[in-house]
C-alpha cells in the first residue's frame, strides 16, 4: 500500500479509499530428524478495493508501477538474491561441512 501511495503522489493520480485483502497459502512437506523440511509459499492472492476518480487507464499505470517497484514482490521473484553467511562462536561456519544425516 506504500508503494500505491508513494507512485500515486508521483503519478498525480488521485486516490480515494484504498482496502488490501491478501491470502497468503503456504505448505511445507519433509523431515524435521532428517533435516529435509522445505517450506513454500504456494499462493498469495491480493485483492485491491480502490476508489480514484482518474482515468482507468492511469490507475492500471499506479498499479504497474506499484507491483513493479515493491521490494518485497521483486524479491520473491529473485530468490537468489539470498546469501547467507554464519559464524559460530566468532568463527566462519560452513553448513556443507556437516551434511545432514544421511547425505555424508
């Protein structure tokens, strides 16, 4: 919804009452002993209630450049951009130095 408001100030598009509606489905399958578990998020469903009294076509414009400009959205898109680092106990910790069980 911030990014609704901050590109609407840029766009000029005149908004009135905003309401976001999201579910987010998630599952999660494997072991938690055999260090197997993957969580997904299977689906997130956003319904937006939006009242401008600009042209379709200019708030279709606010909502393209709201999905794209949302940090969040776009990374999701891009899970590589995650990389971990660890210490433990002050010292560089590799997780491939102990596979998990089964798997060494």
């Amino acid at each position: 919804m911030v990014q609704l408001e901050r590109y609407a100030q840029m766009m000029k598009v005149t908004l009135g009452k905003v309401e976001a509606r999201i579910a987010y489905h998630v599952s999660a399958e494997g072991s938690v002993l055999a260090q197997t578990v993957q969580a997904r998020a299977d689906r997130i469903e956003i319904h937006y209630d939006i009242e401008s009294t600009d042209e379709p076509a200019k708030v279709a414009g606010l909502m393209r450049n709201a999905r794209n400009g949302c940090y969040v959205r776009q990374t999701v898109n891009r899970p590589e951009l995650f990389h971990d680092t660890i210490t433990l106990n002050g010292k560089p910790f590799d997780l491939d130095d102990y596979p998990p069980p089964g798997r060494g």
